[in-house]
C-alpha cells in the first residue's frame, strides 16, 4: 500500500514539475561536499524565480571529484533538463573552494551563453 501512494505521489511531483519548467529560463546549482569520513557527495538543483527543484545527487565513489568531473556532471545535467524539462538554463552557481572556482572557467569556457560563478 505505502509504495503504491509514493509512487503516486512521485508521479504527480514529476508532472507538476515538468509543468512549471517548460520553457522558463533557471540557473543550475551544483554542490559537493564530503561527509565527515570524507565520503564525496554531488548535488544538482535549478533555481526558478522563487522555486527550487531538486535535480539529481551523484556519488562520485572512488572517482575524484575534480573540476572536470564536476564539469561533466554540469554538463550531463544540463543535457538531461534540456531534454526532460525543455528548460533554458542561464547560470551556473557553485560553492568558492578552488575546485569549484576550477569548475566555473572550464563551464564558461564551454558554455559562452552562461554565466557561472560562485555563491558568498
């Protein structure tokens, strides 16, 4: 029975979600952390106007969590709501620690049409 509602649930969240971010401008999100034995955690949200949705989290495991993985990850997660949500994305943001400064020049770099740039 609980698995039947969340899936519901699930469902109705995907198509609203779908609904509200057909053709809007947003700006992506991305946020890595460790945990506190180091485990490395990536996460991807889009920022519309007052909202933010939840994208995706990645585990990058054993894979470093460099600035040009976390390029790849901007890049595949951009590719993925261009297609699912037929979403304009405008901007990248991300923390100010060096990978993510790294991460912001290689974005712009391949990006010409997006601003990407750190929070304070």
């Amino acid at each position: 029975m609980g698995s039947k509602i969340l899936d519901t649930i699930y469902e109705d969240v995907k198509v609203k979600m779908k609904n509200e971010l057909e053709g809007v401008k947003a700006v992506l999100i991305q946020d890595r952390w460790s945990s506190s034995v180091n485990d490395p955690a990536i996460s991807h949200s889009l920022h519309v106007v007052f909202s933010t949705y939840f994208i995706a989290s990645d585990d990058p495991g054993i894979e470093k969590a460099s600035a040009e993985y976390c390029a790849q990850l901007i890049q595949k997660t951009i590719a993925v709501i261009q297609k699912k949500y037929k979403c304009t994305i405008i901007g990248v943001i991300a923390d100010n620690c060096s990978t993510m400064k790294a991460m912001q020049r290689l974005i712009k770099e391949r990006f010409t049409n997006l601003e990407a740039y750190g929070c304070n």
